[in-house]
C-alpha cells in the first residue's frame, strides 16, 4: 500500500519568501519552507495553492533568480494548482468574513480565499508567516483546517 504524501497548502507569503530569500521573516521558517520546497521537488510532498491567488500575489520579481524559481516551480508535478470558480471562491470567502464580524473577528479577503481554498484542496496544513491566520486557527477558528506556521520535522544538515 502506497504511502500518502503530506499535502500542504502554502500561503503566499511562503512562497514570497521562498523566491526572494525574504530576509524579514524568522530564519526558521525561511528553512522550514526553503526544506519542504526541496522535499516537493524530490517528491516526497505536495505543495498546494489556488491559481488565481497564486498568480494575483506571487508572480515573480524582476530578478531572473526569482523567474527561474518561479518557473520551476510551475514545471514540478508535486506542485498543485488548485482552480476554483472565482465566483464560488468570492461567496465562500464573504460568508467566512461574515462569519468572522459575528465573532467580533475580522480576516482580510486574500486571507480569506486562501482558507477557503485549502479547506476545498483537503490538505493536511495550511502554512502561513501570518501571525493573526495562526492565532485564529490555533483558536479553532476555521473548523477543521490546521493552521500553522513552517517547519521542519527533521533538521537539515549542511555538508
């Protein structure tokens, strides 16, 4: 029996930081998503986003690093780009922000997407550096859905 590859839904501050080195997040998820991106690539995982936000809020920089990084990500297997109706994208999103007014919570709209994206992808995390997302999912607040920020399961050594 086949063993199931994890499934993990980044946010786009993830891959952010993984394209442009991005300096001011902390050094430990920096590594944990700089790992998990060459774990994907050696197919041990799959890496999960929704297309339109992928594109509205990733696309590359104008380094030829970043296009490079970019472009190879587009071109590995185990990188999954999940479409949904923009439509069913936007209503889904709005009732989760008015879920979130009637808790006296709020959630930007990216946010909101992106949750309602990776709930649909049925993945096993949702990765994000945002310190406000990883409160309200430790809280319990998007029902079902692990919210957390990057990290390693097993240290990476430098040889």
């Amino acid at each position: 029996m086949p063993i199931k590859r994890r499934r993990l839904y980044w946010d786009s501050n993830c891959f952010i930081a993984l394209l442009t080195k991005q300096q001011t997040i902390e050094n430990t998820y920096l590594d944990a998503i700089e790992t998990t991106y060459d774990d994907m690539l050696r197919g041990k995982l799959k890496i999960v986003t929704c297309a339109d936000l992928f594109k509205l809020e990733v696309l590359p920089g104008p380094s030829k690093r970043e296009a490079a990084a970019y472009n190879s990500l587009l071109s590995c297997p185990d990188f999954e780009i999940v479409s949904i109706s923009l439509t069913d994208l936007v209503n889904d999103a709005a009732q989760l922000r008015q879920e979130a007014r009637k808790k006296a919570q709020s959630i930007h709209t990216c946010d909101a997407m992106h949750i309602v994206s990776a709930k649909r992808s049925a993945v096993d995390e949702f990765w994000t550096t945002d310190d406000k997302l990883v409160k309200k999912g430790k809280a319990g607040f998007f029902e079902g859905l692990v919210v957390c920020y990057p990290y390693t399961e097993q240290l990476r050594l430098f040889l």
